[in-house]
C-alpha cells in the first residue's frame, strides 16, 4: 500500500495560486499514474489532473489552463500547481496513486479555500 500524504493547502484570495505537493512512500513511484481529485461541500469528488507514468498529463476542463499537474519521480513527489484560483475551487484536494495490479492508494487531502 501506497502512503500518500499532501500539504500546500490553504486559503488564498480569487485570482491567487497555490501549490499542493503530495509525497509518496513507495520505492517504485515512477511506476504509478498519479492524479489529483478534490471534494467541495455537498459536491461528489471529481477528478482534476492525471499524470501518468509514461508522461502524458490531463486536465479536467474546468481548470485545463489553470492548473498544472507535474510530478518529481526522484522525489517520489506529483505537484499541483493552481493559478487564477476562483471560489468554484474551494474542495479538499486529494491525490491517488493507480498502481494497476499493485493497487490504488488515496491520501487523506488538504483543504484549499479560496475566498475574499
């Protein structure tokens, strides 16, 4: 089982940016596709970025453009990079680790407010 533990949360005013970083304890992290989900208040999670193991990232289209997903395979790190934050992205965000046969993995999530 992979641990996966964010941080960079917090609040931020609309038009700001903010930088989530989740950190992986597994030896072969280069392995996983790694993405980013978030939950906002009565809302269901939705998926937000992917970067897979093989490079290729993707975007929700409601922050393609803003956001930007990355990932530090040395550091065992996939990062979150939010610009022009609006209050629509205010959520906990959480990142998941898909393993294929090795399995899934979910951190616990850091929340983000973005708010005046």
């Amino acid at each position: 089982q992979v641990q996966l533990v964010e941080s960079g949360g917090g609040l931020v005013q609309p038009g700001g940016s903010l930088r989530l970083s989740c950190a992986a304890s597994v030896s072969i992290f280069s392995i996983y596709d790694m993405g980013w989900y978030r939950q906002a208040p009565g809302k269901q999670r939705e998926w937000v970025a992917l970067a897979t193991s093989s490079g290729p990232t993707n975007y929700a289209d409601s922050v393609k453009g803003r956001f930007t997903i990355s990932r530090d395979n040395a550091k065992n790190t996939v990062y979150l990079q939010m610009n022009r934050l609006n209050p629509e992205d205010t959520a906990v965000y959480s990142c998941h680790a898909a393993g294929g046969w090795r399995g899934n993995s979910w951190g616990q999530g850091t929340q983000v407010t973005v708010s005046s």
